[in-house]
C-alpha cells in the first residue's frame, strides 16, 4: 500500500464505544485497535494508551494537532508520508517516540502487539470520542 492511497481524518474512521474504550474495527480478519484516554484537560492536551495488535495497520491519517508517539511495548512502525513522493520509517519499539506535525500524513504498523501513549497538543477535538 503507498502511502497516499485512502487518506482519511482521523474523526472519519469508524469507531464503537465500550466501558471507556474506544475501538477501531479496521477489518473484519484482524483484531481491532483499542484506545483508552488517560487524559483530556480542556482540549489544551489529549493522553491516550493504544494497542495495535500484530499484523494490524492503523491507516493512513491526519489531523491538525502536533502528536507525540511513544512506545513502551512491542514492534513496529510509523510511517510519515511527505508531500513529495517519499515516506519517512520510523521503527517503533520499548523508549523510542516519533513527533508528528500538523498535518503530515501518517500510519502505524505492528509487527508484534505495540503499546503505544499519543499525546496530541492541543488535543484534537473530541480525540478518542
């Protein structure tokens, strides 16, 4: 998959509420990705803990918030898409963290079950709900 094809907002993708999780059933074959807000002060910084299970790949996405990526758990990658033709791999595993900017496209793919905190500044409105 190149990295710019289905470019979506994140408030686009299809998600179900339980019990304080948010999940994102991305496909029918594969386990769905689980958010847990940690915290949301009013909107200024949004704390969430992630799971995105072996062999899933958040799709590719944007939105408008700087976002910090750190791993504690796991294997895998962030993919930054530049507006040229290149995409930018950042490995993901235990103490590694990716800075997202505003507006870059980017997606997350596990290798093995990958634990992840994304913190948002300011938080996106209404992130995870």
């Amino acid at each position: 998959m190149s990295g710019f094809d289905n470019i979506i907002r994140l408030e686009e993708l299809t998600r179900q509420f339980e019990e304080g999780t948010t999940i994102f059933h991305l496909d029918k074959e594969l386990p769905p990705v689980k958010l847990w807000t940690l915290w949301n002060r009013h909107e200024r910084v949004a704390v969430v803990r992630s799971v995105v299970p072996a062999g899933v790949t958040f799709p590719t996405h944007l939105h408008e918030e700087t976002e910090f990526i750190i791993c504690y758990d796991g294997v895998g990658t962030c993919t930054i898409i530049d507006d040229g033709p290149s995409e930018i791999l950042h490995p993901l595993h235990a103490g590694v963290s990716v800075k997202i900017l505003p507006g870059q496209k980017h997606r997350i793919t596990a290798f093995q079950d990958l634990w992840v905190i994304a913190i948002t500044i300011p938080a996106s409105p209404g992130f995870p709900e």
